[in-house]
C-alpha cells in the first residue's frame, strides 16, 4: 500500500507553481473544480487547500501509473490525450521554476520515500529529480515509529515548523509515501494599520452574527462586479512578489454555496480582465486556522478511483512492480494566517495600476460574512479556501 502525503502551509502565508500553453487554463479547471468538489462537503468549516501541491502529488503518481490509473488521473489533471508524459512533467518543472525566479519566501518540497528493499526504476528516479524536484529515498517501513518521525521531521524543516506532524501511523505493507510540503510567507504590499482593526460584526448566517476582529483600509484597488457569480471581489497585492490574493464576496449573507458552484469552471483571466483601479474602503476580517483532510473521497467524486484500489498499476515507479501497490491514504495539511502584516501566502509585486481616465466612485468592500479567498497568478491557483466561522 501507498501513502500520499500532501502538507501545505499559509499564514499570511500561503504558496505553489507555474506553466506555459494551454496548462495554464488546465491547471484553472481542475483548481476550480477540485475546490467546488471539496468546498460542497465542507459548508460548516474553514476550508483551504493547495491546488497546485496537489496537482504536482498527482503528476508525480501519473507518471508513475499505467492502464485505468493512469487514464483517470490524465483526465481529471486536464492532460491533453496528445501530450506525453514527458511533456505534462515538464510543465511541472516549468511551473515549480518560476516562482524560485521571483526570489519569495516561496517554498516548495517534494520527497518520495519507498521501502527499502524495492528497486525503483532508474527512468522513474530521474524524472522525480528532473522535473519534480523530489529525491527518492529508502526507508524501512517495518519500524513504523521510526519511519512516521523521519517524514515528519522532514515535513516540519520544510514548512519553518508550521506543521509539526502530518502523518501518525504507516500501515505495515506500505511500498511508498510520496509527500509535498508548501511555505509561503510574504507581507502586503500597503499593510493595514493596526490601530484601524477594531472588533466588528461578521454574519454566520442571515440571522446570527458574531463580533470579530476586522482590519480596514480606504485606498486604491483592484476591484470589480461579477452579477453572474453574484458576487463583488477585490484584489490585494504582497510585497515583492507575483501572486496576489483575491477575495471573492457574494453579495447575499447566505450566497456562499451558490458561489462556489458558480465559480466551477470559471477561467479567472476572464474574470481578472474586469478589475477596476479605483478608490475602495476595505473591511476585512483577520483569520487564522489549520485545515486538514484525506482528499481520497473527493478524488473519487471527480473520477479518480483505480489507485486507490487493488486494481491500482503503478508499475512504473519500481523495477519489478510490487502486487498491490496502491495509494492507501492522500492527506492534505494546510495552515493559513491573515493579518495587518500579510499573509502566509502567496502574492505579486505590487503594481501601481493604471488609472482609470475618468474617476469611479469610491467603493466598499465589508466581508462581513462567508466569502472565497484565492491566492494565484496567471500561471496557476496556488491556494484557494473560504471562510464561514471564527
């Protein structure tokens, strides 16, 4: 059996990759749709996740798979039929290369441990290092304790000890764990005055309201009105980087479903060509929460099954393919922290914006109740989540 390991870490602080040609609205569809999918099961809690660490987490065991496996994961990735496998890992290489350009507290970490008496395939060791930039390491499944602790401690040195442990127990047949960590931490490009933040209402529901702490801020912005998402977004920029995070508002207190199911499919750089640079007051709470979950029941909703089960082939990962080889647990661990500095994160430069030749009226922005968030650039979402409690 097969673990999959998936850790991301946000705080103001969130993070992820990059690409070129058509994977671009690929990578798109299926972050919108793995979002929806997981956002569906999860309407009373706080949700966020890392499209793109999983995306890599899956391109990683695409290659590694054949037959029906391999099938289902190229569909659900949006791989095109004409594209070879080399060809979708070395979007992925492109992708994980961009952001090391731009020079970000941005940091991305892939490792596949694989017991230690199995010989993996010299073709599959060589592509893990070449385009996911992940070393294949041997381990001794048999001492459980000493196996969990060694890829935990790894996970921990990866995310700056934001996550402490991702996995507590290994089954004793395990073959591989194939673990993605993900850190980002940056600050906002024009941080929000503390002395602004003051306790305010925040609606759970139409008739239920608490009082939690929300910064504010009156200046320019990316903004815009979406009447088919029913929804307003704004658009706020980090320092020195080329992601920005988006915060996506439906305008009714109760109109978080109905959004997310509206954003399914959605090509963001239609929705981006609407921004307008204008005066906006900005009333955004601050948040903080750890999200963890085994991604196997939405993965299965979107199509993927096989490599959960024991008709799983990922014969090309070892020599002599083991019987039974199949991913027995897909854990995803995030941690996000959003305040008047920044964000654990990801984020873009920040860019003065062109102003518009006649002037707009100054807007408001109140997320006083359950709202989206997206951390992205053109290339790719990197985390997307909402918030509906504190």
């Amino acid at each position: 059996m097969n673990h999959w390991l998936s850790t991301i870490i946000l705080g103001v602080l969130i993070s992820v990759p990059c690409g070129h040609g058509n994977t671009i609205k690929e990578r798109n569809l299926f972050a919108t749709e793995l979002f929806q999918t997981l956002a569906t099961e999860r309407q009373d809690e706080n949700v966020i996740i890392s499209p793109v660490s999983i995306q890599l987490a899956l391109g990683l065991a695409y290659y590694g798979a054949e037959g029906r496996t391999a099938a289902e994961l190229q569909k659900t990735l949006h791989a095109s039929a004409k594209e070879s496998k080399d060809g979708l890992a070395e979007s992925y290489h492109n992708l994980l290369h961009s952001y090391i350009k731009s020079k970000t507290v941005l940091e991305i970490a892939n490792k596949v441990y694989t017991r230690e008496k199995l010989k993996v395939s010299d073709h599959f060791r060589e592509v893990a290092q070449k385009y996911f930039d992940s070393e294949v390491e041997p381990l001794d499944f048999s001492r459980e304790t000493e196996a969990v602790e060694r890829i935990n401690r790894w996970v921990k040195q990866q995310t700056q000890d934001k996550i402490e442990r991702v996995v507590d127990s290994l089954e004793p047949d395990t073959n591989v764990a194939l673990v993605n960590a993900i850190y980002f931490k940056a600050r906002w490009a024009r941080p929000f005055n503390d002395e602004d933040t003051r306790d305010r209402e925040f609606w759970l529901s139409d008739s239920q309201a608490i009082q939690v702490p929300t910064m504010f801020a009156d200046n320019w912005y990316y903004y815009a009105d979406y009447p088919e998402l029913d929804a307003k977004a704004i658009e706020l920029f980090f320092e020195n980087i080329n992601l920005t995070m988006w915060f996506i508002l439906p305008n009714e207190r109760s109109g978080l479903q109905v959004l997310e199911q509206r954003l399914k499919g959605v090509d963001f750089s239609l929705l981006e060509e609407r921004w307008q640079w204008q005066s906006v007051s900005v009333y955004l709470p601050k948040f903080k929460f750890e999200f963890d979950t085994d991604l196997r029941p939405t993965l299965n909703k979107m199509g993927i099954s096989a490599m959960f089960s024991d008709a799983a082939d990922f014969s090309n990962i070892f020599q002599d393919s083991p019987i039974g080889t199949r991913i027995s647990k897909f854990q995803h661990k995030t941690f996000i922290d959003v305040n008047e500095i920044g964000c654990e994160a990801a984020g873009v430069s920040y860019a003065a914006g062109v102003p518009m030749s006649l002037p707009l009226d100054p807007k408001t922005f109140v997320a006083d109740h359950p709202f989206v968030f997206i951390i992205r650039d053109k290339h790719a979402v990197y985390f997307t989540g909402h918030i509906v409690k504190f």
